[in-house]
C-alpha cells in the first residue's frame, strides 16, 4: 500500500497547480517507452480503464506508448513540469535527480523481489516516495522490472569467490563496476549492442541481466550458465505529476491511487508469466540455472562498496539501514 505524501508537499503543490475550472474533467496524458505485447503496455492500459471507472470519468488517462512522447529524460523532465501528466519510468535513471531514488541501484540491497516490495511498502518506500513527489514525480504505484543476475560459460556462479578472475559486463555505472571489483572480478562497462559478440569470443566472461532480456537477445546462445544472484532489483513505478494530483479532492486521489496499486499487480503478474516463459524456454536450449541458497556473503563482499558510497553520501546512510533491516 502507498503512503500519502505530506500535507505540506501536497499543498504547495496545489498551490502551483494549473487546473481546469471546478467540476471540469482531468484529461491526463501518460507516457510509456514499452511497445504493444509488453507488460508494462499491457498494465499501463489497463491503469486507464481503472481510473475512468473509478473517479466517474472525472480523470481519464490517454496512453502513449513505445516513447512516442520522447525519450526518458525528456519525459521525466515533462512530468516534472507537468507537460506530461504521468510516467512509466525506471528508477534506475531518475537517481541522478533524487537521491534517495539511488537506493535500488545499491547491489544486494534488496534479498529477493519479494524483499524489494516490501522495503518499498515501508518506511524506506516512504522516504523514497516523498523525496520523488518533492521533485514533482510523485509515485502512485510500483512495478517488476525483473532482477538482474550473472550468466557465463565456465560454470555455476553460487559464492562471491566463483567471480573472482572473472570479465563480466555491467552496465556503465561506477556501482555495478565496484560490485564486480569487490568479489574480485575485472567489472567491464560496454555497450548492450556489444555483448553478445564478446560473449561468443571470450572477450568477457560473463554478463548479468534479468531472463527476459537474456533470453529475447539470444545470449543463452553464448552462455551456458545462469545464476539467480538477483544483484540488482530495479523497480519500475507508475509516477504522476505531484501537482495535477494535489489538485484532486481526496476522493479522486484515492481512487487514482487504487488503479495504480491494481494495474501494478496485474503487471507483477504479467512479468512472472513472461520471466517463467523465458526461463522455460532457455532452459529447453540447454542452459543449466542455479539458485544461490545464500546470497549472504554476495552482500558481505559489498561491504567496501557501500563504505565508498556512503562516504560520499553520508545523508543517504539511515535510508539504507532502513531498507537492510526490513524483513
């Protein structure tokens, strides 16, 4: 369940508002880089349905899907400024507007997926939330954007140690190189177009990514093992402009809010469908997928990780203990 944002938030957010006249309907647009067939298209339509039936039509929420309305960015900063109404946004990206949002990108933070929703359903989340809705791009609903994990040729990956030696592709990012680094592997930035190809020739030894992905670009084809280190858990959120929503009566937040809880279950379960498809058909081709029984000492190894991060972000040091200590 969300949490409401602060009166105080809500209200100097009202106060900026540019509405419509009282009793007019809220005609909302959305944005959504996902392409028909997709979950997120799939739950984001179905978020529209739902706040046409709840609110009686007063909010209706037009969709544009496939980043017709621009590239992330460029949509986060509309919402932001209220040109757009709502976003389908990743978090990973909005981390460098709101710090607190960074608190995913943190490796082994999160114990499961399952751990990752309930750290946001609690007082972290609310941290998390209340900091995003002060930017302006408040968070009314939480969706599964699968967990990354390590995929490579030589062998199962079950300890930190299994890493070490090892070239593994990450993402351009200071933290996921440092996370590879600290269990003793050599971690690699390049670009996803370049992976497969490096995969097939040696030039890395593994990669990481969440089984969808690795299956839909073919690099089981190239890998022979995949394990369930689920390193990184990146959620992705239904966020709307904190003003547009500031502006509603409390009757039609609420019922804005419980679309948005219900599309994000629809697509947790709609992405659980995809990712065990995926798993089935990767499996089928021959990879053999290890679950880690305790991803302990992965989260032990971080230890210089989160020390560099947190010297130099001090003030995100109680957000993180928060989101450790959630069972």
């Amino acid at each position: 369940m969300f949490h409401k944002i602060s009166k105080e938030v809500l209200g100097a957010a009202t106060a900026l508002a540019l509405v419509a006249t009282a009793g007019a309907a809220e005609e909302w647009r959305a944005w959504n880089i996902h392409v028909d067939g997709h979950p997120n298209t799939a739950a984001m339509d179905r978020f529209a349905e739902l706040v046409a039936e709840r609110t009686g039509g007063e909010v209706t929420v037009e969709v544009f899907h496939g980043g017709v309305l621009g590239s992330q960015p460029d949509a986060l900063e509309q919402v932001q400024l209220g040109a757009i109404d709502i976003g389908n946004f990743n978090l990973g990206p909005i981390g460098p507007l709101v710090k607190e949002a960074n608190l995913v990108s943190l490796p082994f933070i999160f114990r499961s997926v399952d751990h990752m929703f309930r750290v946001l359903d609690g007082p972290a989340g609310d941290k998390v939330s209340a900091a995003m809705g002060e930017a302006g791009i408040l968070p009314i609903g939480w969706f599964d954007a699968g967990a990354r994990s390590f995929y490579n040729n030589s062998g199962p990956i079950n300890s930190p140690a299994d890493v070490e030696g090892m070239k593994i592709r990450v993402m351009n990012n200071d933290l996921f190189t440092g996370m590879v680094n600290a269990m003793g592997g050599n971690g690699t930035p390049m670009a996803f177009a370049e992976v497969y190809q490096a995969l097939g020739t040696g030039v890395v030894d593994g990669a990481e990514n969440n089984l969808p992905s690795f299956e839909s670009v073919g690099h089981y084809e190239v890998s022979g093992f995949y394990s369930l280190s689920e390193h990184l858990i990146i959620p992705e959120c239904i966020c709307v402009n904190t003003a547009k929503f500031g502006a509603l009566s409390q009757e039609m937040q609420d019922a804005v809010r419980s679309a948005a809880e219900e599309a994000s279950v629809y697509q947790r379960e709609l992405w659980a469908e995809q990712t065990a498809a995926s798993r089935t058909a990767v499996e089928a081709a021959g990879v053999k997928i290890n679950e880690i029984a305790d991803k302990g000492p992965f989260q032990e190894a971080m230890a210089p990780v989160y020390a560099d991060y947190l010297a130099a972000n001090p003030d995100m040091t109680e957000l993180v203990e928060l989101a450790q200590s959630t069972e």
